[in-house]
C-alpha cells in the first residue's frame, strides 16, 4: 500500500492554505460551500474550510514540503536521528573514559578480582581466559597513560559534537549542516574501510554502507559541491517551487 506522506503530515502538522493576488489561480484555490468558504491545502490538495493562513503574490507563498522534497526531508531526519544517538553513545564512551582514567589502578584490582574468579568457570568450557583477545585488549588500556586517556576522551568528546551539531542542522535542512554531515562523514570513510580489512563484522559493514549512500544521496540530491548545477541551481529551484507550489495545488500547470 502507498503511504501519502503529505496528507500523514498534515494530520499531524496541519494543513498550509494561501490566497494568492492572481485572481486565476484564487479561483482554483477557493470554494464556496453551505459551511462557508474553503480553501485548498498547498501540501495535500485537499479543501479546507475557514479563511487562508496567508495571501499576497504567488511567488511569496509558504514553501511547503511535498512530493519529492518531503521525502528528502523524511531522510534527511533518519540521518539526523541516527547522528543523535551516535553522538549520544559517544559522550558516553568518552565520559566512561574520563572515569576511568581518573581510578585506573581501582578498576584494574577489580577487573583482575573478578577475573581470577571467573576463570576457573571457563576453564570448565574449555576456554582460556589468559589468552583471550578481550581481556588481551582490556588489560592493554591499562596500560595506558592518564594523559593519553584524557586526550582520547577530549578527541571522543569533540567527535560527539560534531555529530550533535549535524543532528541538529539535518533535522532542520540547514545547508551547512549538509556540507559538514559529507565532509566529516566522508572523512573517516578510510577508516571504516581499513577496519574492515581488520575485522570484518556485519555491524561495520551497515555502517560503511550507510555512510558511502549518505554521502551520495545528501551531495547528490542536494547539489552540494557544484554537482547537478550547483547552489545556483539548488536556489533557482527552491525560488521557483513557491509559485508551482500554488499552480500544483490549483490545478494549474506551473
């Protein structure tokens, strides 16, 4: 079944009605009924009764969101909500770095406790704690400095950030936040890859996938870069949407 994405968002945000200056296009805009006057909806196109949310000349109606650029707008929201809960999880990788670094050799007591513990339990499975690629890499950090612990928990902190911040320009289809979301996401691409050549893992596999399509979806379909034409052409096409937008909704070709 087709989802309608514009009449499922304006059941939730409300319907965008305008009363343009062309008398042709107020024509095909507006009704009369025994309820009184509608109007019709530049997001769904459906009738609407009571006086129109805005009017003045075609060119300066409400930009609305519909068709294609609600559906860029949908996506655009999964990465943010995706960048938010890295970014979260990684304030907490950072923060539990920064505790760590500050009781290290208690954490190291207790770790070394419930290891001698447990090793007799696994022993019994016939699996060698001692020699462990886990606890190798546990008892590895212990040997790092306090100094080097707080610079990776300030490098870890500083990467959230960045990820917060295009959380939050994403969600708001700010430009600038498209151009840092391909320029930081396409920056550790490298990385991702050559983990991947160390330990292959479906989780990084999704996430290499997820990031290369971001890059080309958000570049692409956003002509960031001068690709497709470029900023003229992204603004030429966002001026000239407000004027279809009210031809589109009157039924009358833009």
């Amino acid at each position: 079944m087709k989802i309608d994405w514009d009449r499922r968002t304006c059941a939730r945000k409300g319907h965008v009605t305008y009363a343009p200056d062309a008398a042709r296009l107020r024509m095909r805009l507006r009704a009369d009924t025994a309820l009184g006057e509608v109007w019709r909806c530049l997001r769904c196109g459906d009738f609407v009764l009571g006086e129109p949310h805005g009017s003045g000349p075609a060119a300066d109606a409400p930009l609305v969101p519909r068709g294609k650029v609600l559906r860029d707008l949908f996506v655009l929201r999964f990465l943010a909500i995706e960048r938010a809960v890295r970014g979260v999880f990684i304030v907490l990788v950072a923060v539990a770095v920064w505790k760590f670094s500050n009781s290290q050799d208690a954490v190291r007591r207790l770790f070394d406790q419930y290891l001698d513990v447990f090793r007799p339990v696994f022993r019994h499975f016939h699996y060698d704690l001692d020699h462990s690629p886990v606890v190798g890499s546990v008892q590895k950090t212990f040997g790092y400095g306090h100094s080097t612990l707080m610079l990776v928990a300030a490098l870890l902190l500083a990467y959230a950030l960045t990820e917060l911040v295009e959380a939050v320009g994403l969600w708001y289809a700010k430009r600038w936040a498209e151009y840092l979301t391909v320029v930081a996401t396409a920056a550790f691409l490298p990385l991702e890859i050559y983990e991947l050549t160390e330990h292959i893992s479906w989780l990084k596999i999704a996430t290499l996938v997820l990031n290369i399509l971001a890059v080309l979806y958000i570049a692409l379909a956003k002509r960031l870069f001068g690709l497709r034409g470029g900023r003229e052409a992204f603004d030429e096409e966002r001026h000239s949407a407000s004027l279809m937008e009210v031809g589109e909704a009157a039924g009358v070709p833009a």
